[in-house]
C-alpha cells in the first residue's frame, strides 16, 4: 500500500505529475472528490490544448512550463502519469519529505468492486485485453475494458462495471506498474518480455521486475497466466512469487512445467494440439478447493478463430486461459466470444480476399520482433510487404524466421529508405522485389500470388520516410487492395 495515502480525499492537497490522458483523468476524478488539484506538466499550455479542454472550468490550479519542486513537497499526495520518469528531480525532495507517489492505475483500484483482469507484457497486451474484454461483455455482466489500451482505468469508477457484479479487463503497462502498491488483480497475465524501455530499466531483470507487480497482491486461488515459450517469463515465477497457482501457455509443443499445490502435482495451462486449443486443469485449483477432480479438457477448434498467425494462438490461449481459470466466463462463453473477435486495426488485420488472395494489415508491426510474431507458423503461403524508415536494429531474426522449412513465404516486395538493407539482409531466402510506391508494392505482391495464398503488409519499420504514420500507411494499403479487381466486401468472407 503506499505509504501515507490520504484516507479522505476531500481537502487533500494533490499534484498530478504529467496531463497526458492518465493525468487529465485523475485531476478530473480528484476534483470531483473534492480535493485541491494542482495539476503540472513540463510543457507549456499551447502544447497542451486537448488536456486543458478537458480541464476547463474545474477547480483545478495549472502549473505548466516546469515541476516546481515546492509544489510537490506541500502535497499530501502525487499522483504521477506513467510518462514522466522517476527520476525526475523534483520528486527526489518529495520523496526525502515523505509525500506518498501513486499513479492513476492504483488511485482506480481502491474505488473499484469488481474483479479485475490485468494484462501485460511487451507485445500482445492490447490484443489480449480486447478479447478478455468481448468475452467478460459475454456473460452479460457490465463490463470496462481500458487502461493502457486507452481509456484511463479511472473511467470505470462510479460505472456498473466497476461494482461487484461488474467485469474490469485492465492493459497495464509497466510504468503504470510501478506505482501500483495495493493493486489487486483477480487474474493476471505476462505474456512476453522482450528487450524494451531498457533506457529507462537498465536491465531486462529490472524491466521484468517491474511487471512483475501485476502479480504482487494476488490471491491464493487467483490464477497467473504466464508463456511457456518465454524464459524470461518463466524466471518471474521462480525470482518474485511463492507458491500459487500459475497457468502456462505454449504454442510450440513443449511439455507445460508442472507445479505443486496443495500437495498434488499438477500440470496446468493451454497448449496447441493439431487443429485445437487445448486448455488442461482450467477449473483446476478452484475446483479442487470443491473436492472435485477439475481436471477437464476442453479443446477450442482453431478454424473457429478470425486470427491468424502462432503470436495470434498464444493471445488466445492466455486469454482464455484468464477467463476460464478466474471463473468469470463459461466454456460456451469463451468459445462463442472467441469465435467472434477480430483483430485490432493495424494488427494482422483481414482487409479483404482478391481472387482468393486474402490480404492483411499489419501496419502497427514496426519492428522485427512484431513481424516476426506474425509471420511464423503463418497458415498460408504468403508475400510480404516490408520496408520504410530503418530503426536502427537487425533483420536477422527476420532471415531466420523465413528460412525455416516451415516458412511458406512466396516472395518478400520492399519499399522505402530501408530497402536496401533489408534486401542486403534477406538474400537468397526467398525472390526479392522493390517498389517505389505502396501501391506499386501491392500490385507486385498479388502477382506473386495464387488462390489461397495471402499478401501482408508488416513493414519491420517506421513510416515516416513515405507516410504522416503508420495509420496513413494503412490507409494507403486498405485504399490500393480495395481497387484491384476482383476484391471482395468483408461480410462475403467465409471462414
């Protein structure tokens, strides 16, 4: 808990640290509890116009252009935006005073009933908490599904979503976690670590420590869902948590770790087998508490899935795994819910099928970590579509994933700045193309291509050098797909 939280808001002298959207959210809530808002931000008022919009007319004092040191010492509480780092010297005196530091996840968390499903990591979370979310909507209770993913988890308080017979699905990311103290979650997920923020870590032990808080005050029955295939993930059990019930999840086949609880040894979590997913002991520690066996395989058909891609089977199996081993959401739930969802814009979304060529958007994969999370274990012979400004990594792991022998790519068609380089690095892997302009590029990978095959657009690079972002670059690609002959509308789609 942190130290020193004002019991009663009301009266309490409280700085707001940072008025991005978390910032502006808790100024606006803390108002409206009565306390006296001193709300603060480096920048100055021009630059902050959307937040100050939302600002206006509540009794709220601004200090922009600066953190003033003496501001932060008076106050009974800080509440900091998870985009200002700590180490920000202001809040070095704070600190020496004794001024308790929250954020706006766990300022929420003590006005909320309901049971909350926290997910992170460092790619997937937002695909993850979508699909937590249509499935706790589902079950027909009310249901708030935010956070990170966008909207401030402050949004939820005095919503039915936010009392006992509500569903609260949470993205946290880490630097919201680093000021989450008494943050409960009924079930929480970490469902990778790759090197990120390592400007602000240091480490990829402190970056994992750090998400790690997600679990801190878990119950003994409330489930941690983490991966199988990630040993960094793996290692957070066995460094920051005791004994409790952990469900893994793996999509390569290995055989899941065992645990014991509770003096049985059991093995618990969600595999890939064949054409299903599979979920083992998803009632398992809930039920035993019951005396029943909770043993119970339940297999969820693949073709049922409008995602495609291995990094697509590991968001949902966690997924469901999160649902199910909570409690929250029946079998029939999950799968009818499953079932339904698509993909999140921009991530290896389906646009449409061109003379049995279907084509996805993949825009948002700016680096060859995401890329190669969509393209390996690819269901179909692909094209891809890759290029744009270099950021400065390697796109060796991108040569091994489509060297492998179970790679089915067609060709890879390369644009912008980093074509170059990235031809340079995929030579002799499968035939390389260049194109001057997206639209060119589209029209040279559907050439590349026969019935049942797809084109996707995941360029391992920023868009800058060609587009305003990575949204323009997808509209670009939706606009040249949509005018070749032959597309099809969404709804003609058949799975």
């Amino acid at each position: 808990m942190t130290t020193g939280f004002p019991s009663d808001l009301k009266g309490a002298r409280v700085a707001v640290v940072g008025l991005g959207k978390s910032g502006v959210a808790a100024a606006r809530f803390l108002a409206g509890c009565g306390a006296d808002v001193v709300a603060t931000d480096d920048q100055p008022a021009e630059r902050l116009s959307a937040s100050m919009e939302l600002l206006a007319n509540l009794p709220i004092q601004l200090e922009l252009g600066g953190v003033r040191e003496a501001t932060l010492r008076s106050a009974s509480l800080i509440v900091l935006s998870p985009g200002v780092p700590p180490t920000l010297p202001p809040l070095y005196a704070a600190r020496r005073a004794g001024v308790p530091i929250t954020g706006e996840l766990e300022l929420a968390s003590r006005f909320i009933q309901a049971p909350i499903v926290g997910i992170t990591g460092t790619n997937g979370k937002s695909t993850v908490t979508s699909l937590c979310g249509a499935i706790a909507e589902a079950t027909g209770r009310p249901t708030f599904t935010g956070g990170n993913l966008g909207t401030p988890l402050l949004d939820a308080v005095d919503t039915p979503a936010a009392g006992p017979a509500g569903i609260v699905v949470c993205e946290m990311s880490s630097y919201q976690l680093e000021t989450a103290d008494s943050l409960r979650c009924a079930a929480a997920a970490v469902l990778n670590l790759t090197p990120d923020h390592l400007d602000r870590y240091g480490t990829m032990t402190a970056y994992g420590d750090a998400k790690s808080r997600i679990a801190g005050n878990l119950h003994s029955l409330d489930p941690l869902v983490l991966s199988a295939d990630d040993p960094e993930v793996r290692s957070l059990i066995e460094r920051n948590h005791g004994i409790r019930p952990v469900y893994f999840f793996s999509t390569r086949s290995a055989p899941l770790p065992r645990q014991m609880f509770m003096e049985r040894l059991m093995s618990l979590g969600g595999t890939v087998e064949g054409d299903d997913l599979v979920l083992r002991g998803a009632q398992g520690l809930r039920a035993l508490v019951k005396d029943t066996p909770g043993q119970e395989e339940e297999r969820y058909p693949i073709s049922e899935l409008q995602l495609v891609g291995r990094h697509n089977l590991a968001n949902v199996l966690s997924a469901y795994l999160l649902m199910r081993a909570s409690g929250l959401a029946t079998y029939k739930q999950v799968r009818r819910a499953g079932a339904a969802f698509r993909a999140l814009s921009h991530r290896m979304q389906l646009l449409t099928e061109v003379n049995g060529v279907r084509y996805y958007d993949d825009s948002k994969g700016t680096n060859v970590d995401a890329v190669v999370a969509g393209i390996d274990g690819f269901p179909r012979p692909f094209v891809l579509i890759a290029g744009g400004r270099d950021k400065g990594g390697s796109y060796a792991l991108l040569r091994q994933v489509l060297a492998a022998p179970t790679a089915q790519v067609r060709g890879v068609v390369l644009i912008g700045e980093a074509a170059p380089l990235i031809e340079q690095a995929l030579l002799g892997v499968a035939p390389l193309f260049r194109a001057a302009t997206l639209e060119e590029a589209v029209q040279r990978a559907h050439a590349q291509c026969h019935a049942g095959d797809a084109v996707i657009l995941s360029p391992a690079c920023s868009s800058f050098d060609m587009f305003r972002d990575y949204v323009h670059r997808a509209e670009v690609f939706r606009h040249a797909v949509h005018h070749l002959t032959g597309a099809k509308p969404m709804q003609d789609l058949a799975k």
